[in-house]
C-alpha cells in the first residue's frame, strides 16, 4: 500500500505531537518529517516530496502563507492549514489549500480534514497515470508496430499489464472509462475521447458515444431499425449502437467478417 508521505509544521512542539498521535491512527499516512518553521518546511519539501503538508500559519521568520509561496509550484503538496486565527482563510484558499483548521478542533474535524485530502491524492495520482498510460500508448503507437499492443495501469495498488487484443469493449463513465476484458475489467480515470484516437481502427469500432468494441470480440451484430444495431459480444453481452453511429457502423461492417 502506497503511504501517503506528510510534513508536519508548527512552531509549538505540543501541537506538532498532538497532530503525531492523530496521524498514528491511520495506517495511510506516513509522517516524513516535522518542522518548527517556514524555512524547515521549505526545505523538507525539497527533500522528501511529501503529498501532504499540515502548516501552522502564524510562525516567526516566516509565516505559514509564505512558506507556501516559497515552495516551488511543482514541489507543491497538498496544504491543510492548522491555526488558532480565522482572519487567515481567504487567502489560505486563494493558495488552494485543500482545507483549513482551526484551533482547537476535534478528532472528527481533523479526520474530516484528511479525508478530504486524500481525496484530492487519489485524484492527482489517478491523473498522473491517465498521463502515463496515455503515454505508453504513443510510444507504442510510434514504434515499430503502428498500433499499441499492451499497456500498463494501477489498480488498487498493483500495476497490470493489459493486452489491448484481450480488450472485449471500452465503455465511458464520466471521467473514467471502464475496461471489459474476457474475464474481468478495470475502472480507470481516462476518458473516451482521449484513448479512441489512440487505438486501431481496423479492431477497433466506436458504436456508441460511451462504447467502443473490439470487433475481434463481437460474436454476432445485427441491424434492429431505428437506426439501431445490436452487437453481442463473446462474453455474452449484448450492446445496442447510438442511432447516429449508423453509417460508421454499416460501413465498417462491410468491411470486416462479425
């Protein structure tokens, strides 16, 4: 399991424990370092590359809002801030800090703090390697062989390799995209428009604004009207065209044996 690397800053050590011990509670969370000002934190930054950072604001030499510019914007971790004043906020926010707590607070405020946190984690990781895979797939794509073969993602913390000729059909939600392969399927945060251009439009068909097949698994298609076709897929399942992807569709089949 991926830990979640966090700075913790405050000028006052029982403060900087009392954060320790509510960390200690949850196992996703990896305290790097702790730090008694803005320029230890700069620094430890720097050095540890931490997802999170906890940061006091009112500290000597260099308030906790300064630390944060001082930070170079693509060293930036997440940022919830830890103060006893409440005249900080709006500008807390313009840096973009994913939360702002005020002292003294409770358990179920801080971990609500967290949790929200985390959330913005999974969501910059799960970019990070939208990105990756989405590399992978030019680099394959620019090879040797026209088209991408096999790709890599992350799924609950492992990576997988996945065979593109194993791909039953590709279906969008949202921002995601959900990957139906013969035995199973993965939820990856990727979206239609982005990997259609990337894949072979001899195996590949785009039926549906949210599907994609791979026409190596339909077991049969067949024109239903309305505009309308009915593909079955080798797993058995059964998917119905969007009436505008008639031509494509039609002219496609002409030129492929389903």
């Amino acid at each position: 399991m991926k830990h979640i690397r966090t700075i913790i800053t405050d000028d006052e050590p029982a403060a900087r424990e009392h954060l320790v011990r509510l960390l200690a509670q949850d196992q996703e969370l990896e305290v790097v370092a702790e730090c008694r000002n803005g320029q230890e934190a700069v620094d430890a930054v720097r050095k540890h590359r931490p997802d999170l950072l906890l940061l006091d604001i009112q500290m000597p030499q260099m308030n906790g809002l300064e630390t944060v510019r001082a930070i170079p914007k693509d060293q930036l971790p997440f940022v919830v801030f830890v103060t006893a004043f409440d005249h900080y906020a709006i500008k807390a926010f313009e840096l973009c800090a994913v939360d702002y707590l005020l002292k003294p607070y409770d358990d179920e405020r801080f971990f609500a703090a967290l949790d929200k946190a985390k959330r913005h984690i999974a969501l910059r990781e799960n970019d990070r390697l939208s990105g990756r895979f989405m590399d992978i797939m030019r680099e394959h794509l620019h090879a040797r062989s026209e088209h991408v073969e096999s790709f890599t993602i992350r799924d609950k913390g492992r990576e997988h390799r996945v065979q593109v000729a194993d791909l039953v059909y590709l279906r969008a939600e949202g921002n995601y995209l959900w990957l139906q392969l013969k035995e199973r399927h993965f939820l990856h945060r990727l979206t239609m428009n982005a990997v259609e251009s990337e894949l072979d439009p001899g195996r590949f068909l785009r039926i549906h604004r949210s599907y994609i097949v791979n026409l190596a698994h339909v077991r049969s298609s067949r024109y239903s009207g309305n505009n309308e076709f009915i593909f079955t897929m080798a797993n058995g399942e059964r998917i119905v065209s969007g009436r505008s992807y008639k031509e494509t569709i039609a002219r496609a089949l002409q030129e492929q044996t389903v």
